[in-house]
C-alpha cells in the first residue's frame, strides 16, 4: 500500500499548513476564481500559485483555466483519504476506550466499589 501512505502523507503535509487549510475550508464552500481565493491572503498571487500547486499535486484540489480565469475546485476523493486515515484511527481508540471501562467495571465489581476498598473494613 505504499501509493496510499505516500498519498495520505502528501495530504497531511498540505494540510499542515494554515494557509492552505484556510484555502481548503474556503473551496469546500464552492469553487473560487485564484484571484477571489487570493484576495483574503496577504501574499503575491505567485506564492497563492504554489499553495495551489502543493494542494493540487496532493489530489485535494483541481483547477481549470477557461479564458483567463483559473477556477479550483475542492477534490472529495482527496479529503476522504485523510477521513479513512483518521476515522480508523478514531474507531480503534473508541474500542481501546470501552475495553478499558470494561476493565474498570469489573475491578470495581457489582457494588461499584474498587476491589481495594472491597477488602478494608470500616
């Protein structure tokens, strides 16, 4: 699987930047010309030009010239990439969780007390 990991890793690493972040939340909204993206952004079009090319050369983004105007476009199949990675991730740290209160309810046992304290007397 070394095309996902390399491509999941292009994804975290586009996202790992705040300005693109800013770039994707914006996109994911509806698609922009490069200058109305740019416009929000206090760097030379130039710079916003590479941002794009980072987010399009990790599948997040598209873009299309028609005329003179480049628009971008949010890539779903991008995002669920980072989604799957996360969401993964998320369901094996839920099942730990519940085995770990399961573990706890029985250390307590039926009455709720720990076994430590079931053990002492008053």
């Amino acid at each position: 699987m070394p095309n996902y990991e390399g491509s999941l890793d292009a994804v975290f690493q586009a996202l790992a930047d705040p300005t693109r972040r800013d770039m994707v939340e914006r996109l994911i909204r509806g698609p922009l010309s490069v200058s109305k993206l740019a416009q929000p952004l206090e760097m030379s079009l130039p710079a916003v030009m590479q941002h794009l090319q980072v987010l399009e050369a990790c599948g997040l983004v598209r873009s299309e010239k028609v005329g003179r105007v480049r628009t971008c476009h949010i890539e779903p199949a991008g995002l669920r990439t980072a989604e799957g990675w996360i969401g993964r991730q998320r369901t094996e740290w839920e099942q730990r969780l519940d085995r770990l209160g399961e573990h706890l309810s029985e250390e307590r046992g039926p009455s709720g007390q720990g076994s430590a304290e079931q053990g002492s007397t008053s």
